[in-house]
C-alpha cells in the first residue's frame, strides 16, 4: 500500500498550471531501480505545499 500525505505550506500559487500538461507530467524517483511502485497523486495541488510518499511494499520514501 502507498501512503500520501499532504503537508501544506499555507500559500497560493501565483500562476496557472502549466497548460501544455494539463494532467501533470510523470516523475520518476526510483533511480533505475527495479522494481518500483507507483501511483498518481493530486493534480494540481489546492496549494503550495509537499506530498510525503511511502510505500509499505518496496519501503521506498519521497517528499
């Protein structure tokens, strides 16, 4: 199971969204390693802030 947690920053953002990716862009964290998990997270965000990401398979953490 992966684990998202939002930590908001307490801003707004002051531009729009990136119109040539209106569904967000992939990130990839694993470094080449395989294999991985992977899951999609809120786009865009309500506000400035961080996703905290664990998975309870792989132990692979982010923020």
């Amino acid at each position: 199971m992966i684990h998202i947690h939002w930590i908001d920053r307490g801003g707004k953002a002051t531009q729009p969204p990136d119109p040539d990716y209106p569904y967000g862009i992939d990130v990839d964290l694993t470094g080449g390693r395989t294999p991985f998990c992977e899951t999609a997270l809120p786009y865009p965000a309500k506000r400035l802030g961080y996703f905290t990401v664990a998975c309870d398979l792989c132990g692979f953490t982010a923020m």
